[in-house]
RNA sequence: GCGAAUGUGGCGGAAUUGGUAGACGCGCGAGACUUAGGAUCUCGUGCCGCAAGGCGUGUGGGUUCGAGUCCCACCUUUCGCACCA
C-alpha cells in the first residue's frame, strides 16, 4: 500500500462501473449456472414468470423476483445448490390484444419485447440460470403443453360439452369462470355476455376433495390456502328429492289427498340444501330457468308468463342477475310433495337460483333463508317457522327478516327439540329412509373450461373424422404448430381466426387416414403456466417433457414465491395438472409447492401504480440513477415483503448511504484486532440477519445491517478488517454486485457466493451484567446496570439507591416482582 | 352480506412468551468541514411543558404488578368471494 506524502483520491463506490464489470464476469465464468446433474442438496427457488409485456419490466415484477433471488442467493450461501430458473409466459389474449392494437404480428413482437425483458433483467443483478429459460410461445415448449392436454384426454379428463359461457364480446372470446370479475372481463372490463359454445373443458371438480384436503399439508401463506378453500367452496348438505304431483289428476282437485310416501316412477325434482333440518319449513320449490324440468312442469296456463319470464332472463347478462338484489320469479302451475309434511308446495322458476351449483333447483325456506324470505315476501308464499332462537318458541312470529341463527327445531314433529347441527345429521337419515334423499358434499369449484377462439395459444391437438369422430393427436406427431397467419383478429362468430385456414385445419385422420379437420381453438394460457415448473430443470431434453431422474431431484419445488392474485388461478390448475400427472404415472408427487409466499404489493403515494395514475416507476431511470444494487435493496427495505409498501422516491437514498459507508468501510479497513464491543454487535447482527432473511423479514434484516454499520463507524473510526468482512457476506443476497467487488477487494479470489454464510459465536452475546428496566407502580422509571443473575432483594436495593428511581419508591412496596434479566416491577 | 387482513410520530415502518413503544430509514432542526453543497460527518427529533412531570399504539370497556400485544363491543381502511341454497 502507497500512503502519506499526496494522499490519493479514495477510490469512491461507482455502482454503474462495479455492476458492469460482475455482469461480465457471472456471464463468462457462468456462475449462475446449476450443475442440475450433479446437484447435491438441491435448491429449487422458483418465483412466477413474467408476461413479456411491451411496456417492459414493472416495479412490481423486481420487487418479486430480487425478494426471490435474495433467498435463493441466501440458501446459496447456506451450501445448497440452488436452481433459480426465470421465463416467459408470452401467449395469451393480452400479447394478442396489444398486438393487433399496434398493428404488428405476435409472432415479430414477443420475440422483441422478450429481449428488452431479458435486458432489464440482466441489470437487475439475478442469480437466473438462462441456460434453463422457457419461452411458452415457442414450439419446443408447447409441444408439451399439448402433450399435456393429451394426457388429460387420455385420462377421462378432458371433455367438450356445449355449455353456457363467459363470452366477452370485446376481446371475443370465451372466458374461464375466474376471468370473470363481477360479471365483467378481468382483463378489459366489458360485461360478459351468456353464450352456448362447444368447448373443451377439463374436469377439474373431480378433484376438489382433494385439492382441498391436500391444503392442510402445504406449507402456504395462509391468505392464500384461504381463498382456494373459498375457491373450491365445499359445502356439506344433502340432496333431497320432491315428487312432482300430476297436474292432471292431483292439482286439479280442491281437496288433494296427498300420501307423504315420494311415489317412485313420478317426476321428481332434486335439490341441493345445507339445511335438511329445515325440510319441514319447505314452502316451496324454486327451480333455475335454465333447469330441463321447466317446460315440463309449466302448466297451460302459466306457459305465457313462463315463456316470457325465461325469454327476458335469458337476455340478461350476468351481471345483473348475478349482482342484482331484486328477486323475480314466475309460478309454473305445478306443485311438488314436501316429503316431510306431506303438503303441496307450488314449484317456481326464479333466476336467483343458479343452474351451474349444486342441482339447479332449491328447496325454499323462507324462514331461515334470507333469499328465500326475500322471495317469499314479494310473491306472498306462505312463511313458517322451523327454528327458534334464544328467547323464541314455535309460535314467536319472524317479523321482517329470515332467521339464520342458531337454535332448536320447532314445528318438526319428531325433530322439535334438537339443536341444528344434530338436526341435520338426523333429518338426513330419516329422509334417506324414505328414499326422499341422501347426504352430499358439494364443492363450488366448477370444471376449468380451455377452449379459447383466439390465435395466440398452443393449438388444442385433437382432429375430428366424420369416421373416428374425436381423434387426439398422436404423441408423436406434436407439436401441432401454430402458423404464422395474418389475419389473426377475432370476430363475433365465436369461431376461431385459425378456421380460416383450410389449408391447416385440413388434415388426414391419424386414425383412418381420410380427410379430417383440426380443432380450431387454441388452449388458455393459464394451462401453459400450469406445468412450467415440471420444464426448467428438463430444459434441452426434446425427447421427453421433463426428464424422470431430473425430476425425482428437483421437485418438487423447495420454494415459490409469487403474487396472490394468482392464489386462485395459476396456483390451483398447477395443483391440478400435478395431481393428473402424478396419476398417470408420470410424477411420484402430488403437490407442486412445497413451500409457497405471497409477496405484498408496491404502491405508490398510497395507490396502486398504474399508466392513468402516472405514479408507475420505471426501474430503469432508478438503477440507472442508484444502482442496481441499491434499488434492490430498497425494493425490499420499504416495507415487510409478504405485504409490500410505500414506494417513495427520495427513500432509496438512506439504503445507498449505507452501501456507501460499507465501500468505505471495507477500502479504509486495517488490519488491527477487532473492538469487543463491536464483535458483539456483529455476531448478535450475524445471528439477526441469518434469522430474518429466510423468513422474508427482509426490511429488519437490513435495519439490522444498517445498525451494524452504524456501530461499526460511530466516531469516524476506522474498522478492523474481521469487523467488516462477514458484513460483506451478509449484504451479497441483497446487494450481490458491490459485494463481490468488496469480497475481491479483500483479497479473495473466488466469488463470494461461493463462500459460506459466516456463524455467530453464540458465547459473545451474553453478558454477566445486564439492563434491568425499573417499573414503579408499572410505570418505567429507568434502568440500572446489575449482574445477570441478581436476586430481587438486591434489585430492590439497587433500585432504591438510584438517585432518579430511589424518589418513586416511597414507604414499603405492597409487592415486588422481578422478571429475571428484564425488569423489575416495585409496586407502592 | 360472507371470508381474510389492517389501524403505531410529519412519512415508510420496528417491537420474543404480555415486560424500556417508536429500532432502521426518510424528512426536519442545529452544528462541523467547505469557494460552494442537493456531498460527507456530529448531535437532536412522539406530543404538551421552562422544568419537575404528564400524556401517548383507531374508539369504548375489561383482565393484569404491567397491555401495541390478551378478552368483549364498536369504528376505519384494504383485499378476496359475492343470490353457491
């Protein structure tokens, strides 16, 4: 070392210089490459891949993805072999959209916004092994997602059925249920219209008992176990079945002999109810005017109003029958036999009763059941009460509101008496006994429709021969590749652009070899992300989706982390495609995600970030400005990572004074012997930082380091060399470039996440004397400095010889407590 | 309506099993060094008060020697689901 005489310019931190010069250095010596053969405790860090959007990275997609590489890099540090793949999920209507808004081809503009994403990545300082990328648009990939479809084919799994869908008439185009947010389009907001499609659709509800039980053995952010098990929405109850009187013969007469026996051979109607134990309080039958029983059941008479009843709800979209409070209705003519009271109750339509849950038909309740109350009202149908609540009997009268509460049976004949709960398991069984019904479980979860009319989709690989009928592809004839058309606009006619094109969708059956014809559609996207995990590690093998070796060692998959808006969708149809795959005997586990986080969501100035606000960051005026290194930093210093926070533009500069003061820290270091007192902090930082990184705790792990640094330069002094190197090691998961610059500079030779995650001495964060807090009549007075281990009667007397606390404690105290080591509580 | 969260200085946010509320950072104030400072460093910074002291974690009660933390009743904001029988 040169000194004295000129004192040279200290070398000063230049984040734009040091982060260039490590870019190179990962890239040439390929440091983030994972040795997935090789691999001994195997590491799979994944968090969820980006759509290559044409606007570019977004703050919130950094903030994920450094909050995943942060404990990628840690459990590197750790001695794991970390995986830490990244991709594109570039298919799918909203690259379409702005596609066709800019007037270019998908196919000339993912390729050139994936790029630019790869280019702001690579300044995000990423532990990404690209060797491993997966690009869902290209045919190398999607030759497996068809392959997938197939396997559900093969299966029994997948089905096309004519069915009522979400068709939203602006982006043109057939929606899943959880694509429909309040009866609008997820992605452009324009009220969803009802059509009737053929469609493919996988079956998705014979997996909910298990998709729900499962959740109890995963390790999950709990908001997120939370709304899948809303999601799949079970509901335990029965099913129970209403004989339909003749018309004919039994309605036409005043006096109806009724036999309360369900007469078998006669039209029944089954409902669904959660509530057998109000089967006495039946009232009346409501059936949705889709059910298949309603032109049967309308009478002559009422077929005018019926008619006109379904032509108008059939006409209404769904949000106003979904969202609107107003109850309407018609009466059919018919009455059916309530099976426990033996009365005629009079059958109605109604579009508050949904076709898709559980039968398409209800049992009214008026009495306990605020809809039905509400219905029973307006059309003035008879309202009896079957439960009592505290304070209530058989008679109290219900007023002007159903009762939902708990309570007893009354008016039940032989159940009056029993709570509800025991009610249910009882009426259940008496009702079973007469053939009358039977104990269900019902889920809400419905099956996932994946036919989508676009073009920017994998192509569903099935062909139709007027001979074989339904012919999947064969395996070895996929991919069935998309072509590169022009005309790739949708229209109204609910028929794919892709129909366009004979010369595609002409093709020789497989089976017979006669002329056939393609299935038009294309598969939703969210099928493309459903399996992408099950690819990285596999990434190269043609032959095969993943590899079975590989995979045995790297799934499933150690950590995801990812947003929660995905806590219903992507995270639930990956649990499903698992559990088929895993069925079918290509996977030997069952769930995707062993551990899964949510992050929280960046904000700004206390609103989302959004174009029409103009409060969106772009990470690249940041990184630019303050380095990538400090902008990762205080991505994850702004607030607790699994909630997010306030993103505030003059907040970054503390976290670059910070790696300001570690650069001079570590240029000016000597060589002397570490400070006592500073080697305590250290190892009580070493013990904190080592704590709160893996459980996310990323903001206090950084207060923590920043404390440190603190202590460590309190006066201008200048640190010992022991002091600052574990430091270094401590800040590389957050601030990977500046650390291994730092690492080098102290004479190492090997990159610093190659070294191991230093340890605390655990004897060096105990101390024989201690603080003891001083509460008079609980409130604080001060502390005074006493041994560890100091009885009560000695901390009595400490605490009365200090001058400040000594004056509070007047006469003898009524009672002394000492919680040892942290305070001592004299009550007077 | 149902479900899940949430509420702490001027601001973002810290606080083991109930045990010094406000760590860390921003901002702000004072000072040092400077031709200069939006650089750096030092000190200060919950509120009221000259002080002693008092008051303070959404509101109102309660338990306790002691409550941000536990219990009861409300209120706020956010998110998810929403006529699911």
């Amino acid at each position: 070392m040169t000194m004295t005489s000129s004192v040279p310019e200290p070398v000063a931190y230049d984040p734009a210089a040091i982060e260039a010069r490590w870019r190179e250095r990962w890239a040439e010596l390929g440091t983030h490459r994972t040795d997935i053969a090789q691999g001994e405790s195997p590491f799979y860090a994944l968090m969820m891949f980006p759509y290559p959007s044409a606007e570019g990275l977004h703050v919130g997609n950094l903030f994920a993805f450094t909050g995943c590489d942060i404990y990628a890099r840690f459990q590197r540090l750790q001695g794991h072999t970390v995986f830490e793949p990244l991709g594109y999920d570039a298919f799918g209507i909203h690259s379409e959209n702005f596609a066709l808004k800019v007037g270019r081809h998908p196919m000339e503009l993912i390729p050139s916004n994936i790029r630019n994403f790869r280019r702001q990545l690579d300044r995000a300082g990423l532990m990404v092994d690209w060797s491993k990328s997966v690009d869902t648009t290209d045919p190398s990939y999607y030759k497996w997602t068809q392959w997938v479809f197939l396997q559900l084919h093969k299966h029994g799994l997948a089905y096309k059925k004519a069915a009522a869908v979400n068709w939203c008439p602006s982006c043109k185009t057939v929606l899943a249920n959880e694509q429909v947010v309040a009866g609008a389009c997820e992605r452009c907001g324009t009220v969803v219209e009802q059509r009737f499609l053929e469609q493919w659709f996988f079956n998705i509800s014979k997996y909910a008992p298990r998709l729900l039980e499962n959740l109890n053995t995963l390790d999950w952010s709990a908001t997120t176990k939370q709304a899948q098990r809303n999601w799949i929405g079970r509901s335990d109850g029965a099913r129970l079945r209403f004989a339909v009187l003749d018309p004919l013969t039994d309605a036409g007469s005043s006096a109806v002999s009724v036999t309360t026996e369900v007469r078998s051979g006669s039209t029944q109607i089954e409902v669904f109810t959660t509530r057998p134990d109000t089967i006495f309080g039946a009232t009346y039958l409501v059936l949705a005017p889709e059910h298949p029983l309603v032109e049967q059941l309308t009478t002559p008479m009422q077929e005018g109003v019926v008619r006109e009843y379904l032509a108008a709800s059939v006409k209404q979209d769904l949000v106003s029958r979904k969202t609107t409070k107003e109850k309407t209705g018609e009466f059919t003519g018919s009455y059916a036999v309530n099976p426990a009271t033996g009365e005629m109750i009079p059958i109605w339509i109604a579009d508050y009763v949904l076709m898709e849950y559980g039968t398409g038909a209800i049992m009214a309740v008026p009495g306990h059941d605020e809809r039905d109350f509400e219905f029973a009202q307006k059309f003035d149908l008879p309202i009896q009460r079957v439960v009592a609540g505290p304070g209530d009997n058989a008679k109290t009268p219900l007023g002007d509101a159903a009762y939902v509460g708990d309570g007893v049976l009354v008016n039940s004949e032989q159940f009056d008496g029993l709570g509800v709960e025991e009610g249910k398991v009882k009426a259940t069984a008496w009702l079973a006994s007469k053939h009358a019904g039977v104990g269900v479980t019902n889920y809400r979860l419905h099956d996932w429709c994946i036919s989508r009319q676009r073009y920017w989709g994998p192509p569903i690989p099935i062909i139709y021969c007027d001979d074989c009928g339904t012919v999947p592809v064969p395996e070895d004839q996929l991919p069935v590749l998309l072509p590169n058309i022009p005309d790739f606009k949708p229209d109204d006619s609910g028929i794919s652009p892709l129909a366009r094109h004979q010369e595609w969708y002409r093709v020789p059956c497989p089976s017979c070899g006669k002329q056939a014809r393609r299935e038009t559609d294309v598969s939703d996207t969210f099928l493309d992300s459903a399996w992408y995990f099950l690819r990285y590690p596999s990434v190269g093998r043609d032959d095969v989706p993943f590899d079975r070796e590989t995979t045995k060692k790297w799934l499933p998959v150690t950590t995801y982390i990812g947003g929660n808006e995905h806590a219903v969708l992507h995270l639930l149809y990956s649990r499903f495609i698992t559990m088929v795959l895993h069925d079918a005997g290509h996977l030997d586990f069952e769930e995707p995600f062993t551990k899964f986080r949510a992050h929280g969501l960046i904000i700004k100035e206390g609103a989302k970030m959004s174009k029409s606000k103009g409060n969106v960051v772009n990470p690249d005026d940041f990184i630019n400005e303050w380095g990538a290194d400090a902008f990762r930093t205080y991505l994850m210093f702004l607030g607790p990572f699994e909630e997010g926070g306030d993103f505030r533009d003059s907040g970054i500069s503390g976290v670059k004074r910070f790696l300001d003061r570690l650069w001079a820290s570590v240029r000016d270091c000597g060589t002397g012997a570490a400070d006592d007192e500073v080697l305590r902090k250290l190892h009580a930082t070493i013990k904190k930082v080592g704590e709160d990184t893996p459980a996310l705790s990323y903001n206090t792990a950084i207060a923590a380091m920043m404390e440190y640094m603190n202590v460590l330069r309190r006066g201008e002094r200048v640190p010992a060399r022991a002091e600052v190197e574990p430091m270094v090691q401590m800040v590389a998961p957050f601030a990977p470039h500046i650390a291994e610059e730092l690492w080098e500079m102290l004479g190492h030779k090997t990159s610093v996440f190659q070294s191991r995650w230093p340890a605390f001495d655990a004897s060096l964060l105990t101390s024989d004397t201690i603080d003891l807090v001083v509460q008079v009549g609980g409130k604080t007075r001060g502390k005074i400095v006493v041994a560890k281990d100091i009885t009560q009667d000695a901390a009595l007397a400490a605490a009365k010889a200090d001058p400040v606390i000594g004056k509070f404690i007047t006469g003898e105290p009524k009672k002394v407590i000492l919680v040892p080591g942290r305070l001592l509580n004299v009550v007077v």
